[in-house]
DNA sequence: CGTTCATTTGACTTTGTTCAACCCACGTGG
DNA sequence: CCACGTGGGTTGAACAAAGTCAAATGAACG
C-alpha cells in the first residue's frame, strides 16, 4: 500500500505565496538596472521567445500570460501569471527563454536579484533550491493541464475556474466573485477548446444557477455543484 | 522581429545524449549501497509516488515509464525513459516524487552520485545547473505533449513515432526499423486516444504504405509521407 | 490444445468543432 | 448627439470525427 501522492494539492494556477521568497530588489536597484520595478501595458512584452534573459521577475501586480507560437503558426498558452509569481526561470539554464511573456492588462514586475544568501545549504545554495522547486511545480502544473485535456470541456472550464478562485483566494480575494483578466479566446486556449465552446459552457453553467457571468465579472453561487461537474 | 525559437528541436523523447553526464558511481557503490546497478523487471517499480527517492537515476539499460494515478482513478503517463535518461530529479527539490516509475521490460538503472565537484562555478554547482537544464528541457517535453494534444489523431501517432525513431537514431540504432516497448493501451494512453483509434491509425498508416506494423515492430517505410501525416 | 489477454475491426453514438448570423459595447467621426 | 464600424462574445444548426460498445481475431503460455 503505498501513500499515492497525487499532485491535485497544486492547481492550475500557483497557491499561497506561490513560490518562496528570495531578495526582492526593492529599495536598490539591481546590478546597475534604472528602475527595479518594470511597468507594462497591455500587450506589452516582458520578453520574447528567444531573447536573452537576464533576471527571474515576480509579479508585482496585473497578470501576465507565457505562450509560444509553434512552427505550424497557432498559439499554445503555457500559463498565466498572477501575483507573487516567479517569470523566467526556464530561461536560467539555458540563457535565452523559450517561451514569450505579455501582460494581459497593465501589470508590472520587480526583478528579482540573483545573489546566493547561503552558499553551503545541503543543496548548494537557497538559491537554486528554490529554482528547483519552481521548476517542480511548474513541471506538475503542466502535467495537471495535460490531465485536464483528457476530461469534458465542462470539467475544465469548472476546473479552471474553481483552481482561478483557489488562487484568488490565497492571495487575499473573494474565491466566489472575481474579474478573469484574460479574453474568452485566451481562456479557450488554455484549456484546450473553441471559444465558442466555452462560451456555450458558460451560459450552461450560468442557466443552471451555477454560476453568474457577465463579460468578465465571475460569481460563483454554488461551489459544490461547479465541483460536481468535474 | 525576434527570434522566434520553437521547442521543436525537444522531441517527446530525450535527444542524443540526452543530459549532460553527471558522476557515474560505477565502480564504487553509492553510499553504503549493495550493487551500484539497479535492475528491475517488468512490471517493477523504481519508486512509487510518495516514495522517498534519495538517488537520482540514469538508465542503462531497457525502458521505463514515469506515470501518476488521479484521485478520479486513472492513470496519466508522464513520460517513457530510455537509455540515458535520467529520473528522479524532480523528487530533488521536494524530497519525495510525484510520479510513480515502473520498468516496461527488464530494465537497469544506475544510480547517480549527488556530490558537487566545482561549488564556485557561475551557477553555483555543476550539478544544480545540469539538473536545471533537465527539469527545463522536461518542462518543454510537456508542453510539446500539451501541443500534441490539440492536433489530430494521426498527426499525434506520427510525432510519437517520428520522435521515437529520432531518439533511437540519436542512440545508435535504426531510425526506420525498431521495437516499440510499451503496449498500445500505453501509447493510446500517452498521447490522449483511445486504443481503438490508435490501432485503426496504425491500420490506416499500414495500407497507405507507411509503415510496416508486426505488433510492435515497427519499420518506417516513408518518412516523408509520415510527416506529412502531421 | 485450450485459456487468457491484447489487439484489431465494425457499427453506432456522442460530442465538440465549424460556419454563420446576431448581439452588444465601445470608439470614431460626422 | 447620433450614425457607423469594429471586435469580442453569444447562439443556432449541421457536420465530422473520435469514443464507446461489442464481437472477432490473434498471440502467448501453460
């Protein structure tokens, strides 16, 4: 008999205070940069696929999506980013980023200084602990996501939404009444269906009193029920 | 204009010599180990999800594959390792895996050494960089199977395949003629189909001209055409 | 030789996409 | 201030395609 760890404990967005806190470069600005903190507007790039990547950024406010554009020309969204959350990462090992990151609204980050505290830690330094446990979670997410592929589309849209509430609600928000700062093409995107699918969902859970939608503004009435659909 | 750098170059398989070498403990059992080569038959389990995995492994030998159980009860497979692959780096920064690992056929993994040569290179030790450049290179791995995901049922089996025969080439073997391990149920599983329809892809590819398909011998008879497939 | 399990094949059903029209909010310019 | 155009979102109907169920075939092993 064995303790079956499953990964559901992480969601498809990032938890409570995302990923440990390494040194926020707030009062001084980092290695020679002019401003520590970065604003971007929407469609604004932190940067693109291929780029140099010079820091790992924490988002200080607005969400931010990663994608890359595949040979075949469409689109694959690897995530969102909310706040607290640790952009760049993947870029550390091999210098240039592989996937492309822009701000859905305004949004802004704060580089985050890569100096090690502890040299002698049992794995080397705090530092690249820490980056391994991003990756692991990052690495869980996608097989979350992937999970997800292989379920209803009502499934994944409850999924997304309960697990976007989830995230809200660690950091300070109302888990039943939010703003999805993504487009329903996005959110389509995401999780693997046609907007008008997601659309038809929407409305479906909205008649059933499940949920109740208008644009962007989500209140979920009944928790128990959206997890019901999955 | 940028860049654009695809993941495409990272196939579902790992390349040629996949990850970069760490210290093998050949000679010398690791840490008060009996045999330093570890080998498991089918069926067998490396570790299971939950396990504490103390080792990271390469495999010398056979095939294994990395798969977790959802509380809903089915089985997702994360991953197939072949010669040269190394596991466990995930359970690294968390202590113990998520994924379970179990051996297709008869199969030997050798355990890998965690002692750290250079502790002042720039990216703190060799090996946190070289175990960076895994999970990186794992996390592009999914999401190539999240893409693989959104296109149709025969272009799936034709990346599976195409991918497959590259990592065999990268190995030293025949890139148009080998023996798949696992069992259709594991590769319908593994790139998000039905049985069935894997099998009446295989059938499809067969009459076509494709390929030649004995239960898992499988010869490429035209590569071209199969990538048309996609 | 017979049992068992995996794979294949066929017929049918379900379901999500596609295509198209429509609605609505917003910004522009007359 | 109102007409207009644009883009995102919703809705409807028809189609295509993969899954499911069930049966047949084939391979492996005692």
């Amino acid at each position: 008999m064995h303790a079956t760890m499953n990964i559901e404990s992480t969601g498809l967005f990032s938890a409570v205070e995302p990923y440990p806190r390494l040194n926020e470069s707030t009062p001084e600005p980092p290695r020679g940069h002019p401003g520590a903190r970065r604003v971007l507007h929407r469609g604004q790039h932190l940067f693109r696929s291929g780029d140099q990547v010079t820091h790992v950024y924490r988002v200080s406010s607005g969400v931010l999506k990663s994608y890359l554009i595949h040979q075949d020309g469409d689109e694959q969204i690897i995530g969102f980013h909310l706040l607290g959350d640790l952009i760049g990462c993947d870029a550390l090992a091999g210098g240039s980023s592989a996937f492309s990151v822009v701000a859905l609204d305004t949004a802004s980050v704060t580089p985050v200084t890569i100096d090690t505290p502890g040299f002698h830690s049992p794995f080397n330094s705090e530092l690249d602990h820490q980056i391994h446990s991003y990756m692991r979670t990052e690495i869980f997410r996608l097989a979350r996501l992937l999970h997800l592929e292989r379920s209803g589309p009502d499934a994944r849209l409850a999924r997304f939404l309960l697990d976007y509430a989830a995230a809200q609600s660690c950091r300070g928000y109302n888990r039943s009444e939010f703003h999805l700062p993504m487009g329903r093409k996005d959110l389509a995107c995401y999780i693997g269906l046609a907007p008008e699918t997601v659309s038809r969902i929407f409305s479906r859970l909205r008649d059933r009193g499940i949920l109740s939608v208008e644009n962007n503004h989500i209140r979920i009435l009944d928790h128990a029920a959206l997890r019901d659909v999955m």
